[in-house]
C-alpha cells in the first residue's frame, strides 16, 4: 500500500497525514479494547480496582491487569503501524520500537508519534540503497530494522525525545492543575470543535488530540468529546418534535431526525450532515453550542471515560453514569430548542425533497 502511495508522487506532507490516520486506526481497536476491559473490572471490583491489581487474587484485579496491558500497547500500535504505511513492512519493528521507547521517555502518544515518523523515512531511505544479490534476502529482516532501530533510537534519545518529555512534562503539569474556569473552558472547545463538522476535519483534529491524551492516561477529555458528540443528533432529533416548530421541518426531515435518535446512542454524528448541509450557519451554531456546554461540564465535574467510542453502550464504563446521561440530554435539549428558534419556517413552495443518507 506504501509503495503504491508513493508511486501515485503524493507530497511529503500527504504522506505523513496519511501514515498518522492509518496508525490511528489501528490504535483505536486497542484503546477501545482495553479501555472496555478495565471499565469491566472497575465495574466489578469499584473504580478505584487499579490501586490493588498488582496483587492478582481477584477476578477484577486480573481483567484489570489485562486490560492495562491491552491499553499500554496503544502508543507502541500507533508508532508501528505510521511506520508500516511509509515503509511497509520493514518499517514496523523500528516503529514498534520507537513506540517503547516513548513509554520509557515518557513522550507519550506525541513521542511515539513523531518516532514512528522519522523511524518510517528512516527505513524508506535504507531500502533505496542498492546492495549485492546476495544481501537483498536479509536486508529487510536483519539489516534493516537493526540499523533503524539502533540510529533512530539514538536520535530519540539523546535528540528528538529529550524536547518533547520536556513539552509533555509541562502538559501533564497543566492538566493536572487546571482551575474550574479552565476546565470548562478546554472541555467547551474540545466539544464545539467534536460537534462543529461531525466527522470533519476540525471534528477528527478534536477527536486525535483526546484520544492521545487518553492513551497517556487522562480519561476526563475522552468523556467531554463522546458525550459532546451525542448531544449533535439527539438535538436535532428533538428539534423537529418541538410544537413550535412543525411548521420549520418537511415530513421527510421529520422522518429522517427520528433514526438521529438512535445514532446519537451509538455516538455517530454523520447523520446530522444531511440537515447541516441544508442550513448550515443556524444549525451549526446550535450544535456547537450544546457540544461546548456538555463537554465544557464534562471537563468541569471531572467525568472519567476510558472508552474512546461506543456512546450509550460504553455509558457503565465512565466514572459516574447518570452524570454522563443528564450531560449528554442536557447537550441535546440546548441544541434542539436553540436550532428549533433559530431556523425559520417553510416556505409555501418548499419542496419535500428525499434526503441522501450518509452512512449507506
């Protein structure tokens, strides 16, 4: 797949979007995974189930640990697989390494990153070199990722990682001591920028830079953008069902937004397109502004999720269920009567038009 990338002459900078979603990708199953397994043995044992699996006499204690070390695979994941899509194949045991040596740094998700990066340019440049018959055979299973490995290492080391600890050191200083005010302030952004596009650019741009912070192990950003990304559909849902507001939508409108109540359960806002691309300033608004309350909220009474994705279905996970279900009605019920109010009313020519659906 690399190397036909790379035939199709896409920039350098196409190249390292493309490596960091296919390493993305391939993370999420991990997070997803492990964060499920953990919430299972916290529901079991009590949340705090974490500070006693080290003694394994438990079943809590042991699908704890299974599940934490599911979950510590994540970065390692990540860094492979960025580096598999650059190089192929000869790629993924320099990258692995790189995502390692960014638990041992603790550079986290941002170190393993930008390892997997140079380790993957790294290996695309080795192979360019043209070496005898007789070496081609073990050049991509010995000489290769050895050499990678062992130089790419070093400059992560003793280079690269060095700066990014530091950076890491400073944000997991701020996380940690953030006010009340900034809390709700980051959650509020975190939730707009979830809710502005649903699946978008600015939306995937939110969703990396959570889902990073959750592979380093703070879970209270994770909840502000699922329960920000519900309140999108589950608001324009109730829109259409407010009486004020039978004469703004068509019977095909009305029949479409009762399916967004449950894609809002399972935490997937595609659906809310097809009506963002027929008003797209008023409605737009309106989801932002519930996302920006929930997640702002989220983010202020501290609600832990260590599931990434699963809405309603990971709900037990987090660390207090019916405060993650209020926020998450409390999203959609601003977005709907503020979208009810904001959108005008049907024309007496409008046409009842058959909206595209955008998950088939």
């Amino acid at each position: 797949m690399a190397e036909l990338q790379r035939k199709k002459q896409k920039s350098i900078g196409t190249i390292c979007k493309d490596a960091i979603m296919t390493g993305i990708s391939y993370m999420i199953p991990v997070i997803v995974g492990g964060g499920v397994i953990t919430a299972l043995a916290k529901m079991i044992g009590g949340y705090d189930i974490g500070s006693t699996a080290s003694e394994m006499q438990t079943l809590a204690q042991v699908i704890f640990t299974i599940g934490n070390n599911l979950f510590s695979f994540a970065v390692p994941c990540l860094a492979a697989f960025i580096a598999y899509a650059i190089a192929d194949k000869p790629g993924i045991a320099p990258g692995y390494a790189m995502g390692v040596l960014a638990g041992t740094m603790n550079t986290g998700f941002v170190g393993g990153l930008v390892g997997a990066l140079i380790a993957g340019w790294f290996v695309l440049q080795m192979k360019k070199i043209k070496v005898p018959k007789a070496l081609q055979g073990i050049m991509p299973i010995m000489f290769i990722p050895v050499i990678s490995t062992l130089v790419v290492g070093l400059l992560m080391w003793y280079v690269v990682g060095v700066p990014i600890s530091w950076l890491m050191g400073i944000v997991t200083g701020w996380l940690t001591a953030l006010s009340a005010g900034s809390r709700f302030l980051l959650g509020a952004v975190i939730g707009a920028m979830i809710a502005f596009d649903n699946g978008g650019p600015v939306n995937k741009t939110a969703a990396l830079f959570v889902n990073g912070l959750n592979a380093d192990g703070f879970f209270i950003p994770t909840s502000a953008k699922m329960c920000a990304g519900m309140t999108s559909p589950l608001g324009i849902a109730l829109s259409t069902i407010l009486p004020w507001s039978r004469n703004k939508f068509t019977k095909t409108e009305r029949e479409q937004a009762a399916s967004l109540i449950i894609l809002s359960c399972c935490y997937v806002q595609e659906g809310v397109i097809p009506f963002q691309l027929k008003d797209p300033v008023r409605l737009t608004l309106s989801i932002c502004v519930g996302g920006a309350v929930t997640g702002g909220l989220c983010m202020l009474f501290g609600l832990e999720s260590p599931a990434v994705h699963g809405g309603m279905f990971s709900v037990v996970m987090t660390s207090n269920p019916l405060l993650f279900i209020g926020l998450w009605l409390l999203g959609g019920c601003i977005t709907g009567v503020l979208y009810s109010i904001l959108k005008r009313p049907l024309t007496e020519d409008a046409e009842d038009e058959e909206m595209e659906n955008p998950l088939i």
